[in-house]
C-alpha cells in the first residue's frame, strides 16, 4: 500500500491545475438542458478537447491523453476543485465510449470517438421503455434486418440530453418473437434519421432534460451496430456497469459539494447551531465523501492490477446517491426560507445552485437502476440470499 | 377528555373537501401556475360563495366566527388541494390580525367586512418571512414595525418579485418606510398579535403540511398501485410498501399534534409556542417524507413535470420554510424542553 | 375536543398518586426473570390487587376498578411516574384478560379473572411454534378431543413468563388435517399438568425470559377451550389486537424514559453536546414520547366514542418499538464506557437500567409481530397495496 | 498510489483465519466466557507458537518487527472470530508502548522477551478507559500518570472486577499510587508514546468493529437463507435482503476508511487523529447496523444466548467506547474538520 502520489502524477495535477485555472468560464454556464447552455457547453467541451482534457482516458490517437485511472480520478479533482462546467457528452464519454473501446470494430471506433471527443456528436442513451424502466428486459423496441438496414419501430423513453443530442445509442429486440435479454441488438443512430421524432419531458425544474423518442420505420444501416446481432444484452450489461460504477460519479463531485456545505455551514453559523442535527450532518458529509474518494482509490488500484468491477457498482451507487440527497437536504435547511428560490429570483444571488443540486440529487436514487433494484443486486449477487 | 372533533367540524370538513375536489382539480392549479397572478377571479369567486373567505371574521362583521379547531381540518384539506396561500394568509392569518385590533380601530371594520365580501386580498410582512408573498397583487399589505402593525397598498410601498419552486407562490422583496399614515396598531397591543399570528401561521402550515403528506402518500399509492415492473404492479413489492407504510406512520402521529397545537392556540396555553413548533416539525418530518418516498416509487415519472407529484413537493418544501424555517421552530422547542425545572414526563401532557 | 381532565379524572388521579407514593417499594425489585424476583413481582401485584390497582378496567366485582380508558392512562401514567415495577402478569391482565372478558363464559371469567388480578395465577402465551413464528397460522401443535378432554401434544417457543408462570393460554390444532387459520383453538392450562416440559431459554441478558414448551399427551378438560372448537384464529386475532394495540405500551411508559433520558444528558451535558446528535435525539425523545402519548389519547376517545381498534395497532407497534431503541441507544452512546457494564458491576451504581432497557428495546421489533409484518399489514390493509 | 495490500501481507492473512476458524470457533468462546479469568491456557499457547503475541516485536528482540499496516488485516480476523481484547491489548498496543521506548530503558527488552516467549500478559490503563481491561490477571500493567508511563504488577495496585455484558472482557476498577519504583518512562518521551498508543489503539479497535460488523452480517445471511417463514426462506423475503445489504454497503465504505487510518499511523501524517477518529466512527456505525440487522433477521432466535449473534453484537457495544467512545471519535473529527481554513476539498484527501 503506497498512498502518496507520484511525482509523475504530481506533475500531471500541476499540469491540469495551471490550464483549468486559466481557462475555466469565470461565469457558469446556462444549464445544457436550454438551447444556448447546450451550445455552451458543447463549446467548452471542443476547448477541452483541444487539449485532449475531454477524455482524459483515451489513447492519444483517438483524441484522449491515455490516462491511466489515477490520473483520471487526480483530472476530475482539478475539474470539480475549480467548479468547472458539467459535461454534456457524458452519455457518450463516460458510458458509451468504453463500450465501444471493448466491442467496437476498428472502423467504429475511428468513425465515432474522435467527433465524440470534440462533442461535434453528443450522444443520448435509448434504454427505458414505457413498459421498461428498472426490468430492461423487458424492451419491445424492435430493429428489424432489411437488406443492409435495419428498421427501426417503437419507443424510447428518459432519455437524458436527447432534445438537444446529435446521436442515441440503445437496445432493440432484432430477434422477432424473442423475450427478456435474448435477441437484443445494440445499435447507434442519428437522431435526424427521417422516422425519428423526440419529444421533450418537462423535469421538476421545468427544463427538458430527458425525452420521450418515437422511431416510425427508421432505416440504419448494419454498420451502426456495435457487436453482433443479439449480442445487444451482454454489451448494455457492461455498460450500465461503468454507468454503476467508476466513471459515472467521480467522488471529487461530492467532496466538492461536501467543501461548499461546509462553507455555507461557516456562513451561517450561529443560526445552524439551532439545529443541531445540521452540524452532525455536515459533518457526515465531509466523512462519507471521504470514505467514497477512498474507496474509488482502492477500486482504481485493484482495476490497475487486472481486477473487474463487479457488486461494488451497486454498492456505489447506492452510498453516492444517498450521500448526494444527505447534502443537499441539509444545504436547503441551511437555507431556510431562501431555499425555493429559483436561480433567476434576485434573492437566490449566491445560494441559487442548492436548489438546482436538491432537485437532482433527488433523481440520484432512482435513475441508471433504482437503490431498490441495487439493494437487491447486493443481497443475491454480493450476499448470496434466494431470489424470491 | 375528548380528543375528537364534533360531528359539525367533520361535516364541515366533508363538505369543503367535496367543493375542492371539484373546484381545486390538479389540472386547475396548473392553470393558474402559468397566470401572471398565479390567481384566478372565477377560483377566488365561488371561494368567497362558499365563505371560505370569511370563516374566522366575527359574527357581528357579517362573518362566521370560527375557531382554529375549526380551521385545522379545513386547512389539512387546503394542503390536500394544494390550494396557494392566499386564502390561508388572508382568511385565517390576515383575519386573524384584523379581528384582534381594538374595536373603533379604522381598519377593522372596514377591512373585515371587505373581507366577507371578497373584495380584499390581505398580505402580511414580518420579519420570520424575508419575502413578503402576495404583496404585489393585495389589497392591503399588513406590516411588521417594531411589533406595530401598519397597512399599505402595493403602491405605497417597492417591490421586487421573486420567482419560487412553488410556482403557486408570488414572493416579493418589499421596501417601505414606516410612518404615521402607515401605524395601524401600536407596540403595547401589536405585540401579542404578532406573537399570536406566528402561532397562527405555524397551525396553518402545519395543517397543510399534513394535507400535503397524505396527498402525496395517496399519489404515491395510486402509481404504484398501476404502474407494472417485472410483470407485477410495483406496489406488491416488499420495499414500496415499506417506504409507504414509513409514511403512514409518520402522519398517524404527527396528526395530533397537530390538533393539539390548534386547540393551546384557540384556548391559549403557557406551552403554546413549543406545541406549535413541535407540530410544524412533526408535520414537515411527514410531508418531507412523503416526497422523498413518492418519488421513489414513482421513479422516473416522479421527476416529471407532467406528474402531478411535483406540485405537491414544491407546496411541501416551500411551506416548511414559509413562517419559520426548521432552525427557528427547533429551537423554540429546545428552548421549552431544554429549560431547567421543564416539566417533561408523565403526566405533564394535559 | 376538550382535552382537559374533569375534576372526577384529577380526583383519580390525586388517589392513585398519593397511595402510590405511599407504597411503591423503594429499592427496584429485583428482575421477574430471577425465582425470588418474580415472587416480589408477585407480592407486589396482591398489594395492588387488594386497591384494584392491578386490573383498574376490569369491574369491581372481578377485582378491578371499573375504570374507563382515560382513567386506565392516568393510572398508568402515575404508575410511571414513580417508577412503579413492571408487570410480572402483563399476559395476563392485558393480553388475555380483555379476550376473556369477551368470549370467555361467566364460569370462565370467575374461576380465572379474580385469581389473575391477585397474581394467584400468573400466565403466559403459546402462541409461536419453532414453524411458526411471524407465521402464526402455520401453528401445529395439536389438541384433540378425547371424552371430555382434549390431548394436547407438540411444542410451544418463545413463551415469555413460561419459565415462572403458573397458566399458559395458546392455539391449538383442534380439527386434524385442518390447514392455516382453520381448525383452531384457544385452549387454557395449567403449567403444571403431566406430560408438560418448560425449558427455560436464556435471553442476552442471561436470564431466562422465556421458554420452550413440550406437550406430551397432556390432558385439558373440554371446560377450558375459550370460545367454540375451532374459534381459536378469531380469538386469537383479537388478542394479538389488544397486544399490538392499546394496552400493550402505554405511553407513561416512553414518557418516562424521555424524561430520564433528558436528566442523563443534562447530567452529562458538557461531554453530550460534543456530538450533536445526541442533543437532536434527546428533544426527538421528548417530541414522539408526546406524540405517542397525543395520539394514544385519541384513541381513546374514539373508543370511548364506540369506534374499533384497526390498522392504528400495527403503527403504534411501529413508532413505540422504535421510539424505544431510539431513546435507549442514545443513553448508550451518552454512558460511553460505563454502558457495557452489567447491573451487579459497582461502576454501574444509578445507570444500570440503561443496559437492560436498550436489550429489551431491541425486542421491541421483533416481537408480537414484527415490524416488517406490521409493515406489510398496514401497507396491505390501511393503504390498500396489492398483496405480493 | 496503490490501495492494495502485498501478497504477502494477504497470505499471512489467509494464514491466521485458518488458524481462529479451528481454534476460535464460537463453542470455545463461550467456553472461555464461562471461566473465571476468561482466558484459556491452552489457546494461550497455541497464539503464542503462532507467534501471534510477538507480530510488531522488533526483530532484534526476536519478534517479527510487523507494522500496523500488516496488523490491520490480522485485527478484523481477530474481530470476526471475537477474539478476548487480550491478545491484541497486549500484542499490539503494550508492545508498541514498550517498543518505543529508549533502548536500555529497563523495561524495554525484559518485556519484549518475555512477550516472545509468550510469558507476558500486558494491560494498560488510560484515563479514556475509566476500567482497566485484564488488570487482574495481567502479569505487568503499563500505566498512564500525567502523560507519564508507570508499570505495575496487579500485587502492586487495588482491583476491584466490573462485569460486563461482553463477558470476554475482565474489568477492574483501579487504585494506585505512582512513584519513582513504578516510573517507567517521563513524561517527554511518554507523551508521544501514550497518543500514539491512543491511536493505535483506534485502530486496532475500528479493524475488529470491522471484522464484527463482517460476522454478524455473516451470521444474518446464513440464517435468514435457512429459516423459513411463510413457506419461504426468510431471506427472500425483499424486506430482509435490504436490511443485510445495507449492512454491506456500510462494510464497503467503512473498510477503506479503516486501512488509510492504519496508512497514516505507520507513515506519519499531520491529520492522524482525524484519520482514526473517522476509522472508529465508521467501522462502529457498520458494526452498530450490523447488530441492529441482524438481530432483526433472526427475530426471536436473535433475542437468545444459544444463538452465537449475541457474543459478537456484545463485543461490538463494548468496543464502541473502548479507547474514546463516539463522543470523542466525534469530537476529534470536528476539531479538524470544523478548523477555520481546514482543507476539505477535491484533491485533498492525499
């Protein structure tokens, strides 16, 4: 056990440190869920690129620095240390492109990384169904073989960044008359393929930051699956593991959050300590945020030395989701009476990222598989308990 | 010893609940989310028709004359309704204020009897409330100086407004200058109005927390109830019913605190400041609750803005901070509990 | 509503006061799971009975007062207040009495109230089997009529009081080849028939607080089914009613140790207040100590009022269960390394209650149905949920 | 930057559990809880041939010369198989008090031998214990007087036994008085060794909450999987599987927290006391649910003495207060992480 970093890795910090600090938007961004904050931030993520900072992890060839995971975990302390923009493409860098590194062919992969890269192509994910949310299995969305196409039939839905997205990946049942995860293909779309129609969800902050998508006979070509035919649930298996697991929520976002609660604590001191139930939960935060970042370091060596991730995914998910709700409901009781207001009320000057945090720490439990089905995951797959 | 309402409270209760299943539909409180006034004239008509307006006004001002016995079950279905704060803030708080003034005052009589007939949208200023809601479309703007009570109108006084989560509400930053033209009420008899009106307003909130819980507790019920996952309506599995039975739990008991609160105020009680912080705590413990489980089991659907779910929250996290945040009302029951000598155990409830 | 005591309530309870006053022991008695503690718990129920303190509902001719539900809670609430015993017949008095009182035959009620309300007669439960706990209508053990007899054979667990008691009231497979709830009885003996083996079970405290109970062809005459043959579930059902309902816990009790919670942190408030925690879950204490007590209040009235006890049994099991480990766990943490310490131990002097109040309190969702059943119940049954 | 253990450090892991699953299965704990001085000769012996007693013995003394890093592994066995305070009292903290001091101090290598040879028995008294654990039948006590160290043996001091409910644990109220013939080391020296004593201690302590909290969710699992209610086990029922994986999750999060805190110990590091403090406070809240889930899944079975869950949830309370109970642990994270400018932030953590 060495828990001091390299100086290589020293170096690597400094590096990103320097170039952040003097390049980081000095005023936040719109949210990417408006028209111009999308633009924004598909802006900043080309400015990113540039340096190969939009995709740290990637071979240099494809448009990344080849990081390995520490100097991925040290890049994402320096993103969040400087309060630098969330990232748009994070449906295709984050879940996407390791996939396609694992299953994609040569061709694709040249084919879509690099313009990924550059989010001159943002990705939306198709999973969920009206009939499938936490049972995907259960997805009727068909893609049917015609010639050198397939046709595409059905409905998406929850799909995070499609109203503004250039491309959507997801899972069709290729297999006519097949069930469950059998005859699954895992294809890649535009999304101004004629057929295609998206409509945007309304979320509790009145931004459509997901989308329903219809597909009325839309062709695509063979050449956008990823995989073989039918190989689809295999493939999505792993992704949604990375989605569980390291690169979804790096811990330096919550250490982040953890640091700005304790300075909105300090701000309000002498009112806090009223409530004594507030100083005990900043505290916590600080703890697990702590404990998370740890335990991602420990994930991180164990990868590095040829290990899988296998239930801590769930686990994971389940201690940041719930760390994310804990800081951002003591935020807003910290806040009181200046809590609901939304970011354009004068008031909310200061103080008005809380409520945009609360609501989406909300989501935190139920969105990439809910903590009920995560909780079960660990008592069958990690304790070994009967299914029911 | 009787801790169950008569029999003409509950009817009461009954039939307003029957005019706002009506008159207050989800689709409706949309509607009027997107107005510029939040408000609607037909809603505030047959309100006023019902004499909901003029429940708390003395008899001899042409009013009701009801108790806050008799306002905690209404309000548990004001909160149920999600209905905004105006009728509340007017007709119990604001009414509240205007009956307690000495007789002969010259805004009591003209103010009440504007009330009866609906022609008075009342706001009120106080310092627990940084944001002053209503205060750009009121009649009358009833404000805290010093424990004085003096009155505006919105063009006596600067506005900004504030946009809120809780899109049924009209919060504006206010500034005015206190003058004799403005003194309604001096310190010696605005001071216990004042204190009597934060008690007042804490019953209220409370009361709509708890209507606010059970609505989303019954939302969350519905859904689940419907909604299909692995072949089976999501409401069968063990953990839904479990984070819902959570929730029925914590309204059982925070009901009747709740009432108790609403009876020390309409008898008064040497407590009353800690019964009421304990019920706005209790309460919001189980709306608070209610919103997190709900949108659990809604998943997905729960963060939509198409789900009805979400105005409910917003009424809920709005409400909690609306007359005294968490921090205020768990320190004046600190206070009360925490005193040395403080007469805690068995025995001491009554 | 009203919730002022009348005068007549006040004069009640001015009378309990000062008899208690006058005549609670002074040193606690020791514990009813020890021979000589059980018999001081059961002089210490005559003297009661010789007031009609020991049954103070039940009328005046079968020993008790006559009292109504409020004056039942003042009673308690006094009986509390000076830190009164606990009841060594509780079985009896609250669990089994309000069942005979409504199925149980005038001879019955004779031959069996009066000699309970002196503690002549102590009793305890059969309800669990080792098949059957949670799942009581899995119950096997049999009783079958043979002249005027019924043979009673199988095995009773998790009997409390069995080790001492002189009576045990259970269920009983009346009718062979029945299944679940059909085919039961309510059946009534004494411990000491032939054929009966009591093995005393040690609880974490060491003491025997229950046993396991063996039937080996014991003879109970017809006379002493409660209810017809094959009543037994409904009658049953009742008292587990009464159990999870009103008179299991009174709130005096909760009251009671809020209060000697916010003494213990009062005399230890320098050390407590270095975790905030411990000052939030002592006014948590006192809050739903109140809200116990407001809501068993209202209860009551409404009973007196005619109304049924429904699902509100399966909340109140819920919220005084977990009041309980709440309150108990926080002495714990505030004792710090005194609370490990057993009550003979010097360095326990004047804490020692703490330790086997927070054992108990960890009873207190397990027992009489556990709170994952009563989840399940009130999900069910109060808010309408679709069985699994 | 590697969080990952040596092969080595892994092996002699595998290596000691092998060792307590035969020699510490639960029926001989209960045994040795049966007997007067807890203790049992014979295990005694075979800890010692293990060389168990002589694992941080610098090697010139004939010890192993093993670091806190290699102890850590070790201490969450010796907290999963219950293993009596004992052996890591004395093995670990009482040597690492002797070790550090000067060389040719007189206590130093007469102890340290001895411990080898596995003729030692060290308790060690501490103004955070207010009971000495094994003073009685100690053959040396190591004791605090002003930050001072001073040695006696049990002859030497007045005992008076406290039980606990851990009944592995032998606690004496203790009475001294220090003097030159006790004096083992001033206060210069002896302050260094007594925090870093503390702190070892800590983490000697957060290692076996781990190891506990392991067990008993251990203990849970294999229970629920064979009861059965309802004609199903009782683990699968969803109800049950949330409690246990909740207790994993704690596990999870906690076990990182407990090895950089042993890290920071053998390396050095500014914010060590935090570190620790965090370590206990971890480890015990996933030892603490544990024992709540637990117990819960067992139901009644849980409430009893015969089923082996009790021996581990009682050494989980008494361990919690053990060395600082949570006020302290507390109370020592928010000295560092309350302190005006305490760097908390990304990029922080190493």
């Amino acid at each position: 056990m060495d828990l001091q970093y390299t100086q290589e890795q020293a170096r690597f910090r400094q590096e990103i440190r320097s170039w952040l600090e003097a390049n980081v938007p000095t005023e936040p961004l719109p949210s990417f869920d408006t028209e111009e904050g999308f633009a924004a931030h598909r802006q900043w993520e080309a400015r990113l690129a540039e340096q190969g900072y939009s995709a740290v992890t990637w071979p240099k060839e494809l448009g990344g620095l080849g990081a390995d995971l520490f100097q991925w975990l040290i890049f994402e302390e320096e993103y969040w240390r400087v309060g630098a923009p969330l990232r748009v493409n994070q449906n295709g860098i984050f879940l996407l492109a390791p996939t396609l590194m694992e299953y994609g062919s040569a061709e694709q992969k040249a084919r879509w990384l690099p313009r990924m890269a550059t989010s001159e192509d943002t990705w939306a994910q198709g999973w969920s169904e009206p009939g499938a949310g936490s049972d995907m299995a259960a997805i009727r969305s068909t893609a049917v073989r015609d010639g050198d196409d397939y046709v595409i039939n059905g409905q998406k839905i929850w799909s995070t960044r499609a109203v503004y997205a250039d491309w959507l990946f997801g899972l069709f049942r290729s297999e006519p008359g097949s069930s469950r995860h059998h005859g699954l293909s895992f294809v890649l779309m535009p999304l101004d393929l004629p057929g295609i129609t998206v409509r945007p969800i309304r979320q509790l902050n009145g931004l459509p930051g997901f989308a329903e998508i219809f597909f009325d006979d839309v062709r695509v070509p063979a050449a956008n699956l990823l995989g073989g035919e039918g190989e689809g649930w295999r493939i999505a298996m792993a992704t949604a593991g990375f989605e569980r697991g390291l690169m979804l929520r790096s811990p330096a976002r919550f250490q982040k959050t953890a640091a700005d609660l304790m300075a909105l604590y300090h701000a309000n001191r002498a009112r806090c300590d009223q409530d004594p139930a507030i100083r005990d939960a900043v505290m916590k935060s600080w703890m697990d945020a702590e404990a998370y970042t740890l335990a991602t370091y420990r994930t991180a060596s164990r990868l590095a030395k040829g290990a899988k991730i296998g239930a801590e995914a769930s686990t994971n998910k389940i201690f940041w989701s719930e760390l994310d709700v804990l800081m951002h409901e003591t935020a807003m009781s910290i806040l009181g009476a200046r809590a609901e207001l939304m970011p354009q009320a004068p008031e909310a000057a200061g103080v008005a990222q809380w409520l945009d945090g609360f609501l989406f720490s909300l989501a935190g439990p139920i969105y990439a598989g809910t903590n009920e089905i995560q909780r079960n995951i660990i008592a069958e797959r990690m304790l070994g308990l009967p299914r029911a | 010893m009787d801790f169950t309402f008569s029999d003409q409270q509950v009817q009461f209760r009954d039939a307003v609940r029957r005019f706002l299943v009506v008159e207050a539909a989800p689709e409706l409180l949309r509607e009027y989310w997107e107005t510029e006034s939040g408000r609607s004239e037909e809603m505030r008509r047959k309100v006023t028709s019902q004499g909901l307006t003029s429940l708390s006004i003395p008899e001899e001002f042409g009013g009701m004359g009801l108790g806050d016995l008799d306002w905690v079950l209404l309000l548990q279905e004001v909160g149920y309704h999600g209905i905004p704060d105006s009728l509340s803030d007017a007709a119990y708080l604001g009414v509240g204020l205007l009956a307690g003034l000495p007789d002969g005052n010259a805004y009591k009589a003209r103010w009440l009897e504007r009330m009866v007939e609906g022609r008075a949208r009342l706001a009120i200023s106080h310092p627990l409330n940084p944001l002053v809601h209503d205060a750009g479309i009121a009649d009358l703007i009833l404000l805290w100086h010093e424990d004085e009570i003096h009155a505006a109108t919105p063009e006596q006084v600067e506005l900004c407004l504030n946009a809120s989560i809780d899109q049924s509400r009209r919060l504006y930053k206010l500034a005015w200058t206190p003058s004799e033209d403005t003194l309604v009420c001096g310190r010696e008899q605005g001071q216990a109005l004042w204190a009597e009106a934060v008690n007042r307003a804490g019953v209220s909130i409370a009361a709509q927390l708890l209507g606010l819980a059970q609505r989303m507790l019954d939302l969350g019920i519905d859904y689940s109830a419907q909604r299909k996952q692995f072949g089976k309506p999501v409401g069968s599995f063990q953990a839904v019913k479990h984070h819902l039975a959570d929730v029925a739990v914590k309204i059982e008991f925070a009901t009747p605190v709740v009432h108790r609160a609403a009876y020390a105020l309409e008898h008064g009680d040497h407590r009353l400041d800690a019964f009421v912080s304990h019920a706005r705590l209790a309460a919001a413990e189980a709306a608070l609750l209610a919103a997190r489980k709900s949108i659990q089991v809604h998943g997905a659907m729960g963060y939509t803005w198409e789900a009805d779910l979400q105005m409910f929250m917003k009424r809920a996290w709005a409400l909690e901070s609306f007359w005294g945040d968490r921090i205020f009302h768990k320190g004046r029951v600190a206070e009360a509990v925490f005193a040395p000598g403080a007469q805690l155990g068995p025995a001491q409830t009554f």
